[in-house]
C-alpha cells in the first residue's frame, strides 16, 4: 500500500476502502502534511500563529509542527488538527459561500462540527478536500491564502495530496 493510501486509510477517509482495511491500518493522531499539487507548497497557518480565526494559508515546506496536522477519524468524515496549537481546521464563520476563508479555530467537539469536517474527493495520489458544511472544495488563491469553491475538474488549485509525517 502506498504511503498516501497508508495516511489516508488511517484517516479513515479514503474512498472505497474498507471496513476491514480500516481497522487493519488505523492508528491514532496521524501526523500529516497536507500538500498543495499546482505549488509543492503546504497547508499552513498565517504567520505560523495559533490563535483563534488565524488564516490558512499556502507556505514552504517546514519541518515544524506550525505546517503539520493530525487526521482525526469521524465516521466518513476527517477533523484536521493543527499540530502545534490544537485547534482545528475551520471554514470561518460556518459560511457555505465561495471565497470563504479557511482559518482555526478550538474544536467544537461534537455540536455543530459541520464546518470543521472535511473529506478527500477524487481518486488517485492527488484529490479535492471537500467541506462537509458547504460541499465545497479547498482552493488556493493567487495570494496564497486558502478558501472554499465549487470544485472544478480543471483547476489544478484545488488538488491536494496526504504525506504521512514520520515522528
């Protein structure tokens, strides 16, 4: 199994694995780096800050903790948790609109978590990141920061892969 199915399965998001695989490859607080495919750039957070409403953003590659995050098992669905402040992968303002930030934000736990669930679309090494509140896609503006759109089969901004990080 490759080491984006590895990730992925253990994320529990991967499409068409399963059940069986799942328990077979599932481990807990899988650290990831989320790589942007049109830039070879990573999922990061503004300034590398940890507060509250902190903008995503695109960044170089870093072996530090502010560029890396956890895959959370949630059903069907994944919670991405930042690795260095603990928060979560959010969609700010739980908007379902396009060109709506992605920032952190503390997790809601299990009350309206809609906005802070997320799931791979596609197939292959490089897929969409799709949001459970909205059904949009993760898309990488000319500025870097990342936002939600309507997914679009050409546009290579909203491809992402999944890179295991070895601790």
């Amino acid at each position: 199994m490759s080491k984006w199915l590895l990730a992925v399965a253990a994320c529990a998001v991967a499409v068409g694995v399963s059940r069986a695989d799942d328990k077979k490859d599932e481990k807990a607080d899988v650290l990831v780096k989320i790589v942007h495919v049109d830039s070879g750039k990573v999922l990061a957070v503004e300034g590398d800050s940890e507060e509250n409403e902190a903008h995503c953003v695109l960044a170089k590659d870093e072996d530090k903790d502010t560029r890396r995050w956890k895959a959370v098992k949630d059903g069907e669905w994944v919670k991405l948790v930042h690795a260095k402040s603990g928060r979560v992968l959010d969609v700010h303002n739980v908007s379902s609109d396009e060109g709506a930030h992605l920032i952190i934000w503390d997790d809601k736990g299990t009350d309206g978590i809609d906005n802070q669930r997320f799931q791979w679309d596609g197939k292959g090494d490089e897929r969409r990141l799709k949001a459970k509140n909205s059904g949009l896609v993760l898309d990488a503006e000319s500025d870097g920061h990342v936002v939600q759109k309507k997914a679009d089969e050409k546009n290579k901004k909203q491809l992402w892969k999944v890179v295991e990080v070895k601790k």
